[in-house]
C-alpha cells in the first residue's frame, strides 16, 4: 500500500459527509487492475495522481456508494485522466483508507459524455 496523495474533504462532501482522513493510498492489487485493464496508464500517469486527487477538475458521482469519478485534464501532458476514488467514511472497518480504485486516459468524447451523463459534485473554478 502506498500513500499518493491527500484530499480537501470540503471537495467530496457531496460524496460523503463523514470522510475520516484526507489520506489516500493505492494497493499493489489496484494497481495491478489498473495495468491489466489500462496496459501502460499507471507508469505514464501514477506521477500525477497526487495532482488530481488535490484540486480535480470535476468530481463526478460514481455508481457505487461513498465512490467518486474525478476528472482532470493535464496542462503539462495535454492529457485528460480519469481516476475512481472510493472514501472512508466513520461507518467503514477501522483501518480503510481512501483508496485509488482505478486510473486511466480518456478522450475529449468521453470527457464530454461523462460530464452530460453524471451528476456533477464539484467543479473547479
């Protein structure tokens, strides 16, 4: 497990009320999942996590409870990431972290399509 960055939590309030802690870690499983779905995204983007995580673009609602889509598009790399973030909140085991659950680019198309089809938590300014 390893520590990649921290959160606002003013930003995922909309997510969930009672986030526990603004750490975020990644597993060796996750990123395992990341690589055999999205061969190559976790070497090329795993240096912007930390950036994403601080100030997204766009935090989306995600199908899952207590989950979050994030958005951000790269200035430096001129790519959009798309990142699954689930929260720990007062009623999950002692222990949980906020977790990277997956990573990966996407297009300007699906960038849009995301942004008609989910909810919109947060939105930078």
């Amino acid at each position: 497990m390893k520590l990649v960055g921290k959160i606002d939590r003013e930003k995922f309030k909309a997510v969930s009320k009672h986030i526990t802690t603004d750490e975020v870690v990644i597993t060796d499983e996750r990123i395992a999942h990341i690589e055999q779905r999205h061969p190559g995204a976790y070497e090329r983007f795993s240096p912007y996590i930390q950036e994403v995580l601080e100030s997204p673009d766009y935090v989306l609602e995600a199908s899952r409870p207590k989950t979050a889509v994030l958005l951000k598009d790269i200035v430096v790399d001129g790519q959009k990431i798309k990142l699954i973030l689930r929260l720990v909140a007062h009623n999950d085991p002692d222990g949980y972290k906020n977790s990277v659950l997956s990573l990966w680019k996407i297009d300007e198309k699906e960038w849009q399509r995301l942004l008609r089809s989910k909810k919109v938590l947060y939105k930078s300014e």
